[in-house]
C-alpha cells in the first residue's frame, strides 16, 4: 500500500508567495520530515487563508506551488452561529469545483476528546480520528500537578520560563475508516515531527489535504 509523507510548514519562508485578493498567504504543503524552519522537501501546495472575519469566501484555499494559479481543494467555514453549535462542519471542493465532502469537527461518543471526521459527497463517514492517544492524555493529567515545580525550574536553570518545560496537550492523531471492520490507518499525524502520513490509495486527495489544513489550523487556534 502506497503511502505519502508531508508537512505543513508556517516558517516566514514558507509563505512567500502570491496570495490571491482577499486572502493572505498561510503555509505550505511540503514532502518529506520537518527540519528545523523548513520542512526539507519538494513544495506541494500553498495554503492560503481568508481574510474575512466571516468569510463568504472559502476559509482556505489550497493551490498549485507553481505557474499559473490552479486550485487544488478549497474549505469552506460553517455557516453563522458556528460558535453556538456542537459541531463544527466544513465543506470541501475539488480542483474542478467538484463536491468532494466534508469534515466534522466535534466530540467523541464519550465526549472526552475533540473528534475530526470525515465523510463522502455520498454523505456516509469514511474516517475519525480522535486527538491525543489515550495513554498520551493519562501522561498529560498526571503532570498536571508538577507544572508548578517545572515553572520554578525552567528559571532557575535556563531562564526559559515555563514554556520551556510544560507540556503541551497530546495532539497525535491517527484517522481510522468506518465502519470499524475496515481496519487500518488512513492518516496519521505525529506532533514531534510534526508530520503527516496519508495512505493514498485509501483517503481522497483533497479531503486529506483539507483535513490536514484544518487540524493544523486548529492547534495554532486559526480555523
């Protein structure tokens, strides 16, 4: 089974790029690990996001890194009231325009964790993934209390400050399909590299970069 490995870098040289008007450049899609500001492979795609408050436009648009500006996927924002609702769903197009699904951002059955699913233009599911593992958020409560400690030690021994030890809340996640019985990964992303691997022969282009943009956006709160 194929698979494709990219990143989604924010560094300043990976947003220098034509932006089209309403827009601002956001990042890009690029293959290959993270290494340090830039990720070390070939340009994929750029990002660009909407200026708007309330966008009427697209919220992201992602497009060819080169010649001619061609449209790749685009993500539309929920319409309004978004912030009162449960779920957040946004709409996903093609190249061509073409309905190519869309992704659910809410809550797992049990409520515990922010869920991301996405679903067919048939309308049926076709993956959740769920963010942090749950071993990764076992580790993450029970340091909850040493915080403090970790604080008064970071400027003690490094003047750093308390973002230099206090953890961040687990983000790995991996997209599993639906139904259950299908088994497998259809997507993964792993935090310390930042990293996205996307097993291409099972997941839609376009909803897998769209799904990648969005979740990225909304660790930095920019969805």
């Amino acid at each position: 089974m194929s698979k494709a490995v990219f990143n989604i870098s924010r560094a300043q040289d990976s947003r220098q790029f034509a932006a089209p008007p309403g827009y601002q450049a956001w990042g890009s899609l690029t293959s290959g690990k993270f290494s340090g500001e830039l990720a070390d492979g070939e340009v994929l795609a750029h990002v660009h996001r909407c200026e708007a408050e309330v966008p009427t436009a697209p919220l992201f648009l992602i497009t060819h890194p080169s010649g001619p500006s061609r449209t790749l996927c685009t993500v539309s924002a929920p319409a309004g009231g978004a912030a009162q609702r449960k779920e957040r769903e946004y709409t996903v197009h093609g190249p061509a325009g073409d309905y190519a699904g869309r992704i659910v951002h809410g809550r797992s059955p049990r409520g515990i964790r922010q869920a991301w699913r996405i679903h067919t233009p048939a309308g049926t599911q076709a993956a959740a993934g769920y963010k942090g593992s749950l071993r990764g958020w076992f580790a993450y409560w029970v340091m909850v209390p040493l915080w403090p400690l970790f604080a008064v030690m970071g400027l003690l021994h490094d003047g750093g400050g308390p973002s230099t030890w206090m953890w961040g809340k687990p983000a790995r996640i991996t997209w599993r399909p639906r139904p259950r019985w299908r088994g497998g990964v259809l997507m993964r992303f792993t935090w310390s590299y930042s990293l996205f691997t996307w097993y291409t022969e099972r997941l839609d282009a376009s909803l897998t970069h769209a799904q990648a943009v969005l979740y990225f956006a909304s660790l930095s709160k920019d969805s």
